[in-house]
C-alpha cells in the first residue's frame, strides 16, 4: 500500500503503477495553462541595437566574416564620376542586395526589398537601421542593367572565386563539367519561323584537313573545302529571340536557355556560359573549354557525361595533356538489328569484319569525316542473318568509323581504369549537387530577365552567391573545428601538469 504524494490518497495498486500515474498528472499540470492576455503592445516604442538581434551564427554573419566587401569599390570605380553628380547608392549595398535575393533564392527585386524592409538580419547586413529607408528596386535594377557590364559582373565572379583559392578550398585538378536548362521569359505560342545558316563547326578545318590526308592515303580525291553553311528553319520566340526551343523527354516544350558550368570536387563553380536552349552540351562546350582552362592551366581530369562524348571533344582534351572522363554512351544503332560494336575495325588491313566474319572493304571518306565501308551485295544476299543487319535494296551494308577513332578507344580505356571510375561516380556530388542546389534553393529554375547578356549575369551572380555561401559555411566551420581543438588542447595539458603521475 503506498501513498500517492500529489493527492494523498492511499494506492493499493502496484508501485509501478502508482508511480506512472505520478508522472502522468506531472504532466498534465505542466501541460495545462492559465490563459494570459493583453500582451499586444503594437504601439510601444523600444529603443534597441540591431546587432543583438542577429544571432551569432547567422548566415549573414559567416558571409560578412569571410570576405571584405570594400573590393568592389575597386570593380566599379570606373563606372562612377569622382567629382561631379548626384550621390549615388553604396555599390556595396547594391551588391549585397542581389546578393541576398540570389543566396534566399528570392523570385524577384520587388519581393527583396521588401523582405529586407522587414527583416534585421538583412538590414544588419547592409549597414541600415530600422527606421532607414531601404533603396528602391528599380534603382537596383537599373543599375544591373545599364550600368554594371558584364565585365563588372565577371570581376565579381571571380574575386569570390580568388578568395575561395587563396584560402585553399578550391582544388581545380579535377573539373566536372554538365549543363542545364532555365526556362526563359517568353511564351512558346508567340513565335515565328524563320531561316537561318547553319553556324560553322570550329573543328571544321581541322576536320578537312585530316579527311584529305586521309582520302589521299587511299589515292582518293581530296576535297576543295568544307561545304558552304546550309539554311536551316528555325523557331524563333518573339519575345526573347536570343532563347532557343528546348523539348527533351517528358520536359514541357519551351524556349530556354542553357548554362554550361564546371565545377570543382568541392562543387564550387569555377566558371559557366549560357547559350540558347537549342544548343547541344557538345556543341557549346568549347566555349566554357576555353574559359576554363585560360584561367585554371592545372587542370588534369574533364569529367562529364555522356552528352559530350564526340570525337571532337576527346581529341581536343586529349591533345591538350588532359584526361577525359567520359561513361558509357549507348550505341544509336536501329532497335532489333545488330549493334554497331557487333561490326569490328581492322587496322592492319584496313577493313571492317561482320557479325557474320564477312569484310566490308573500304570505299571512301565522306565530308563528314567518316571512313565508310560497304559489303559485296552478292554476299549479304544469302547471308541467314540479313535481317539482322540491313534492309538495302542493293544487298549492301554500308559501316562508318571515323578519322578520331582513335581518339575514342583511348576515352573508352580510360573509362575503365578504377581510378577514374570512382571520379566519374562524384559527379552526383558536385556538379549535379550544383544545379538541384541551384534549382530547389536559389530559384533558377525560370529566369525573370530577357536577351542573352542579362541572362548570362544572372546566372553568374547566382553561382557567385553560391560560391560565397559555401565558402563562407566552410570557413566558419574550419574555425570553430580549430577552436575546439585548442581548448581541448589547452585542457588537456593543464590535467597533464595537475595530475603527472597518472598520465
């Protein structure tokens, strides 16, 4: 028998019991409140210090700790008139503007400003106080617009991108490479037809040169030159005519653009192009090529996926010294007939050998750059498995290997060396972590601005942001790690020489 020391009663339960109960009517009198009002006091005036209100380990705080933004002062000076004029908005507090926008991912420059009117932390950033008025979106646009040109907007880009190397966060052996889609400002119903050249390979010369080599080696007539461009039709929005019309899978056709970007193992972005939606990855990674390593000479390894597995791009790469690492890319043969690795290439006698160990001579080298070789029409004729293999009229099987071959054996051994494996297996770390980070947290999903120019700073303020964040976390981090490193340190030294027998 126990008694119960809430109410006083005596239990005849089991201790267990009572003792549960116990607990159970603690809790209820913690639970149950006395409902207290009047605590609306919209009118009272306070006097108080923005920075007490910023929490030490804020976002805002790690950013500001780890850059000083006074270097812009540097990157705009040109743009401003030293001695004459209106007094101009802070370039600082410009920048630190969109810089907020892009790192909240928030849609638009109206919406900023108006979230930065509410909330301490931003105005603790800017340096306003709570009864300053904050500067009016449209002044911020237009100064992205018309005054800060897309060199500001690169010196930017890569200021951050300095810091973060002179900190030794940036590792650029290793550059992982992909592109994706932003759907642009423009309605796919507003459009318009129009004909358009076809734009010149940059390979192209270098592509001839190696087709008449290679056809005067088989005593064939070399080419004059490479043909003049063709018109194509293209689709056109009225709207933003610099976008491109983008439809891939089970994506919704709509006008886009593209931005090429690289990474490195870190997933810090190291440099990007933006191209209209239309434009193959192969097609535009030269230009974000180009950029990458005329900045970064260190580079080793090109990672990418199997979009820009070409024989162009592995021969550039290769080339230059570097190693590409490219996956498996499917072969586009027709569905239910042989697969074109079925159809073996012999260097020594200079001819293809068939499924069926029947040679397919040489018979020429086509503009393109393609060596073709072509069956005996009386053979294949009888052959059990020609319909496994061609539905030609003539009985005749035509297979193409190309000028850079070569060049692509040497990607495909690579692909299966362990050590580039495992690098091709961070892609889903890095590059592709870059773009869902960017898409789902930073709002780059559907661009609000229009024309190529203001759509590619965009995207580099965006990725600036990016990169500042990150660096900003990483430093943070680092330093608090190392903090708790010396106090445990320090406290273990201090037990050491307290206690000396023991340790």
């Amino acid at each position: 028998m126990l008694t119960n020391q809430h109410t006083g009663s005596v239990c005849r339960k089991s201790p267990v019991f009572c003792w549960a109960f116990s607990a159970f009517y603690g809790i209820i009198k913690l639970v149950i409140k006395m409902i207290v009002k009047d605590r609306i006091h919209r009118d009272q005036l306070e006097m108080f210090s923005i920075e007490e209100f910023v929490p030490a380990d804020h976002l805002l705080r790690k950013i500001d700790s780890a850059v000083d933004f006074i270097h812009i002062y540097d990157l705009v000076e040109d743009l401003y008139c030293k001695d004459n004029g209106r007094p101009s908005i802070d370039p600082v507090v410009i920048f630190k503007m969109v810089l907020i926008q892009h790192i909240y991912g928030i849609p638009s420059l109206r919406r900023t400003v108006e979230e930065i009117k509410m909330n301490v932390a931003y105005r603790w950033f800017l340096g306003y106080l709570m009864n300053e008025e904050i500067p009016h979106f449209s002044t911020i646009s237009y100064n992205f617009k018309h005054r800060y040109t897309e060199r500001t907007i690169e010196g930017i880009f890569y200021w951050i991108l300095n810091e973060i190397e002179r900190a030794g966060y940036l590792s650029p052996e290793t550059v992982f490479i992909d592109g994706t889609h932003i759907k642009a400002n423009a309605n796919i119903k507003k459009v318009v037809k129009r004909a358009v050249p076809q734009a010149a390979k940059r390979y192209e010369e270098e592509l001839m040169a190696e087709i008449n080599q290679d056809r005067e080696d088989h005593d064939k007539k070399p080419f004059d030159g490479p043909k003049p461009p063709e018109d194509k039709e293209i689709t056109t929005s009225t709207t933003d005519p610099e976008s491109g019309v983008f439809h891939k899978g089970e994506h919704k056709k709509c006008f886009a653009y593209t931005a090429q970007t690289g990474c490195d193992k870190n997933g810090y972005v190291m440099d990007v192009t933006v191209n209209p939606g239309n434009v193959h990855d192969s097609v535009a990674f030269d230009g974000l090529y180009d950029r990458l390593t005329e900045k970064n000479p260190e580079i080793e390894n090109i990672v990418a996926d199997a979009g820009y597995k070409t024989p162009w791009i592995s021969k550039r790469v290769l080339d230059d010294g570097r190693i590409p690492v490219l996956p498996y890319k499917r072969p586009m043969g027709k569905k239910g007939n042989y697969p074109p690795y079925e159809y073996v290439y012999d260097e020594y006698f200079d001819c293809v050998v068939c499924p069926e160990n029947q040679v397919l001579n040489y018979a020429t080298t086509n503009r393109e750059g393609y060596r073709e070789f072509k069956s005996k029409g009386y053979i294949c004729e009888k052959c059990p498995t020609k319909h496994l293999c061609t539905e030609n009229q003539k009985n005749e099987k035509t297979v193409t290997k190309h000028v850079w071959l070569d060049y692509l054996e040497t990607v495909e051994d690579i692909r299966y060396t362990p050590e580039y494996k495992e690098l091709y297996e961070r892609r889903k770390e890095t590059i592709e972590r870059v773009f869902a980070d960017a898409k789902e947290k930073h709002a780059m999903r559907y661009t609000p601005y229009r024309g190529l120019s203001q759509v590619t700073n965009w995207v580099r303020l965006k990725f600036a942001a990016m990169n500042l964040k990150k660096y900003a976390i990483h430093r943070w981090n680092m330093s608090h790690l190392y903090g708790l490193y010396d106090c445990f340190f320090s406290n273990f030294q201090n037990f050491k020489n307290l206690t000396p027998n023991l340790v």
